[in-house]
C-alpha cells in the first residue's frame, strides 16, 4: 500500500509520486553474476536507495512524497497507477536500472535516458523530462542515450506527467558496480530533485543528505523506511513498515547488534550501516543462490548442475535413466571424487537397466 509522507516544515502545495522500479524478488530484474562480489544485484537494490534518498530531498524542499511501493513486495503495475491517481499527485517519477541481457557480453549498451508515453515530449511529461535530463547529464561520465516514449504501464495509466528514468545497464560492467555505490545513489537522487525542483519553480537548497550520519528513535521518513524494510528481510523487525523509527525499530536494531557483537545502543550508525550491508550481501546472494538452485532442480534434475554446464546433459540423462541418483538433497556434486564404491554402483545400475532394456527388446521382436 502506498504510503504518503509530508514535510516537517510548510507544504509547498506540490506532491510528488516516487516508484522504485520492481521489488526485491521480481525474476529476472538484476545484473549478471558479480564475481568480485560472488553475487549478483538487484535492480530493486539501486532503485529503493535512491528513491529513499530523493524522498528526504524534497521533504526538505516543502514537497509530500507518495511513496507508491514502500515494501519489497512486488508491487503490480495496475496498483502502483491506482495509487498514483487515487491520491492526485502533481507528478510520478519512476526510478529503474536498465539491461540488454543477463550477459556482461552480451552488448555494448551503457548510459542514462528519460522516458514518457508516446506523444508526451511534447507536453508536461516532455518538460519534467527536460528538467531531469538537465541534471542526469551532469553526473558520473555515462552516454546520454536521449529522451524516449514508450509505451509503458506507469506512463499511460497516470493521469499526470509522468517520467520513468533509466540510470545505467545493469550489464554493463562498470554501471553494475554503480548500483551500490553510495555516492553515486546520493548523486542520482540529488539529479531528480534538482531537476523536480526546477520544474516546479522551487528554490534549490541543498542536498543535506549528510548531514546526520545516524538514526534513533524519535526519526522519520524513507531512511528509516529502509532501514525498517532491511531488518524485516533479516529477520529482525516484525513491526509496521511505517517510517517511524519507534520502539519496535530501535528493538530490531539492538537484537541486529547484538546478533552481529557490536555495541547494542538501538542507534543505527555508521558501524551497524556497515553490519548491515555486509549481511544483506549475503543474504542476497543466499537468495539468488536458492533461486538459482531450484531453476537448475527443474531444468537438470540436480539442486547444483546448471544447465549447459559441462557433460550436464550426460548428467541428467543419466539420472532420468536411474544410473545415478546423486547424493542426496537433490545434489549431485559434480567435483567431488568417486569412490570405489559408487563407480561400483554407476556399473552395475548401468548393466541391470542395459540388460532390462535388451530383454524388452527380445520380448518384442520374437
């Protein structure tokens, strides 16, 4: 369910609707396999943290955000419009990470674009994007690719100017790396809000999104979102995702602290941001292991043999043919050593379905 937050100070009259594209779990949305990270990243990684960085820049230019996903669930397109319109925002941005493939090889495509419906250059859409791109450009060196209409859900269902922004390839070696690059989230949060600021004919103030480096009860807004929704998927908040940095956070940020033996204070500070990226790391890359391990169960018959991998079709061939059945747990283990033993059992599984095979035969042609 959307979540509308307001200004502490005066509203300036405008609301601005924030998508952070896709959630967690959509299939398919993330780069390819990271080695140097040994895991892949999710689209969604990029998307939520800027959209939580954008969120408190423009609560601090007198805006109310409509935070049009808050949870990692994934949000149908059909909702995240229905939203939009329910509560007449002045404009939807929506925040994505772009891909050609699943492959770094795949293609040479890099850089940032702005998208709209098509025929919308030429109206309000056209000149959000403008206002956009004017700042999109001045960032981290990547090719500008240009200004795009598309036919895309959140840019015909919404009945007000509506932008969606592409700000990098997810398969491009470099910009992958970009995704969860601090620095750059706060340099493309910082883009659309100057861009959303000009826009609307609002004064620039600043960033100050480094300002207080620490979270405590009593805070509000996306950054405690995010902190909220971090914690949830590590098992340690069971509250509201409401952006209130409460009794219930400041519990899960004790027991993340004390799970991870670092001063328990209930403040989430430098160290434990620093705990907590190093454990969501992993648990994402248990995440997409567990995927990877049940697509590979459906396409291979074996939890740790990926399709097209080497003699993978022997493999399974030979599974399906029941001269193997692995080692258990569905896994097959195909590094491992064999022993005397098995090479033993393969032989005589292999003789009895060769024998079992030739005696239908004979029975059949007599």
């Amino acid at each position: 369910m959307a979540k509308l937050l307001k200004p502490e100070g005066k509203w300036n009259g405008k609301t601005v609707a924030l998508d952070d594209g896709h959630g967690m779990g959509t299939p398919g949305k993330r780069t390819p396999y990271i080695t140097e990270l040994g895991r892949y990243i999710r689209e969604n990684e990029f998307n939520r943290k800027v959209v939580a960085f954008l969120t408190e820049m423009l609560l601090a230019h007198g805006f109310r955000v409509l935070l049009i996903a808050p949870t990692d669930a994934d949000t149908s397109l059909r909702n995240r419009t229905n939203a939009a319109n329910r509560h007449n925002v002045d404009i939807y941005v929506s925040i994505h990470f772009n891909a050609m493939s699943f492959e770094f090889d795949y293609s040479t495509a890099d850089g940032i674009s702005t998208h709209v419906y098509l025929g919308n250059m030429k109206y309000k859409s056209g000149d959000l994007a403008r206002s956009l791109a004017k700042y999109l450009k001045q960032g981290t060196k990547q090719d500008w690719r240009g200004f795009k209409e598309n036919n895309f859900h959140v840019l015909r269902e919404t009945n007000i100017p509506a932008v969606l922004t592409e700000n990098g390839f997810m398969d491009d070696p470099r910009e992958a790396l970009l995704m969860i690059k601090e620095s750059y989230q706060i340099e493309t949060a910082t883009e659309h809000a100057r861009g959303i600021c000009d826009y609307f004919n609002v004064a620039w103030k600043g960033a100050n999104v480094t300002e207080k480096n620490w979270l405590e009860r009593g805070d509000t807004g996306a950054k405690v979102l995010e902190t909220q929704r971090d914690l949830k998927e590590l098992g340690h908040y069971k509250g509201e995702l409401d952006g209130s940095y409460g009794p219930a956070t400041e519990d899960a940020v004790k027991s993340f602290q004390k799970e991870q033996g670092i001063k328990e204070d209930g403040i989430f500070g430098p160290n434990t941001q620093k705990h907590i990226n190093a454990a969501m790391d992993k648990y994402t890359a248990a995440q997409e292991g567990e995927k990877q391990m049940e697509k590979n169960l459906k396409e291979t018959g074996f939890k740790d043999v990926e399709k097209g991998s080497m003699l993978q079709k022997e493999i399974t061939k030979a599974k399906k043919a029941r001269i193997t059945v692995g080692v258990g747990n569905d896994l097959f283990k195909p590094d491992q050593k064999v022993t005397r033993a098995e090479a033993v059992a393969f032989a005589v599984r292999a003789y009895d379905k060769a024998f079992k095979d030739a005696k239908v035969y004979l029975d059949k042609n007599k």
